[in-house]
C-alpha cells in the first residue's frame, strides 16, 4: 500500500504492518494512512481478521511521534478516521484484530496494541507508559488499562511510567501468549487462520455486545440483546449462518459459515 504501511491478503486475513524506521513511531500522515487501512478492512465484506504486526524486532512502536508533532500546529495534529493507529476509535470494527507485538510498544504502541482483541507477544518484548514523564496523558491506557488488569497495577504503570516486561504482561492477562520470537508470527498466522474459519456474524456480535456493555448495566445490556436491539445482534438471530450452526449441531457436521 505504501512505504510505510504494507498489506498482504491471504483469503480473508489482512496482514498489516507499520514499517517506519527506527522505531515505527506514528506521525499524523501515518495514522491517517492506519485509519484508511482499517477502514477499507471493515468494510470489505470478503475480509474477516485482521493482523497488526510491524517491522523490526526492537520497537513494536514507539507511540506518538513528538519529533513530528512539534512542528506542525496543533489544529493539523488530527489522527484521521479511527482516531490514533487507526484503530482506537473506529467506529463498527467488528471483526477480530490481532496484534503481533515484537519488541518494546511504548506509549501509544502500547495503546495501540490495546486497541486489538488479542496480543500475542515475543519474548523479548515490554510494554510502558511513558507519557507521564512528558507531561502528557496516556488518554486511550488511561481509560482501557484499569479495566482490564488490576486497578492499583495500573495505575502504578500509569503514574510512574516504568517498564513492564513481556512476563509480567502474560501474568496481569495483557497478552494472551508469549512466544520465542522466531515462533511469533507462525503463531498468530494460526489464530488468524482458526477465527478466519468461525462464524464472522457471531464475531461481529460478540464485539457490538462487549462495546456496548462497558457503558451500560448488565441488565441493560442483556434487554438490548434479548431485544435485538444491537444491529449485529439482530442480524444474527435472522441469518443463514444461525440456521446452519443448528442444522450442522444437529447433523453432527462442521458448519459451513456464509457471512449471511
């Protein structure tokens, strides 16, 4: 797609990798090329999952490119659609998202890898949040961090801005898998390839679901989806792909999944 941002397509999996040299850190021409990437990922309906991943084996990413920032004005800093990455706030991504992380995913490449389903790391990766020491706040960690590992851990991260190593990560249930880094790719290649086989329907309303969730009650989740009241929810109910998974249930088959 470009020097920075390659993509490869193998069936319905989208490979994308941020190339940026040294530490694929993320100016605004970058982001906005991010956003346009996964844009085009969302909306084409032959494409199931996606992979980030990015080059080199020392910085997965190094966040925010504050070089490139101090010299534009602030009114041009825009992140483009899906907000920074491209990925934190695109609205209606609901297909999986895998992240690849080898190496050090500092501040906003943290957050970025955050922004994914799944992570699944080298074992020579780390993992901080440095903003504080810039004076700046780690917004998108800030708010997704402590929901998702103990509260006081991630403040700790927040507040002090230390290193967090791949080990530590894998125990607070950051990353789901650690792995030799020559093991890596092979092993998110074989998740990509075991979700790109599922029913995406499903997927797409387990995603709705939980992002809907965060800001309502349980119970008021729950009546929206008994109700059908969430697009890819009621989507679900009313599809092939339901009929089929009961029939294959009952026929004691492997489903056949249409996207329909």
């Amino acid at each position: 797609m470009s020097d920075v941002i390659k993509t490869r397509r193998e069936g319905s999996i989208l490979e994308v990798t941020l190339d940026r040299p040294k530490a694929n850190a993320i100016d605004r021409s970058t982001s906005v090329l991010m956003g346009q990437t996964f844009k085009e990922f969302r909306d084409d309906p032959e494409l199931r999952v996606a992979i980030v991943k990015t080059a080199g084996d020392k910085f997965f990413c190094a966040g925010w490119d504050l070089k490139a920032a101090a010299s534009v004005d602030a009114g041009e800093q825009e992140y483009g659609v899906g907000g920074f990455g491209g990925l934190q706030e695109l609205p209606d991504l609901n297909k999986p998202v895998i992240a690849c992380v080898s190496g050090m995913a500092v501040g906003g490449g943290f957050e970025l890898a955050l922004s994914c389903d799944l992570i699944y790391a080298a074992d020579h990766s780390s993992f901080a949040l440095p903003e504080i020491r810039a004076g700046q706040l780690a917004d998108a960690a800030t708010i997704k961090l402590p929901k998702r590992i103990p509260h006081h851990i991630a403040m700790e991260l927040l507040l002090t801005g230390r290193w967090m190593d791949v080990a530590e990560a894998h125990r607070w249930g950051v990353v789901n898998e650690v792995l030799p880094k020559e093991k890596l790719e092979e092993r998110v290649w074989e998740i990509a390839r075991l979700l790109a086989s599922g029913p995406p329907l499903v997927f797409a309303a387990i995603k709705e679901t939980a992002r809907v969730a965060e800001g309502l009650t349980f119970q008021d989740t729950m009546n929206r989806v008994t109700g059908r009241q969430l697009a890819t929810v009621d989507t679900l109910y009313g599809s092939e792909d339901a009929l089929e998974g009961r029939l294959a249930f009952a026929e004691k088959r492997d489903p056949v999944w249409m996207g329909k």
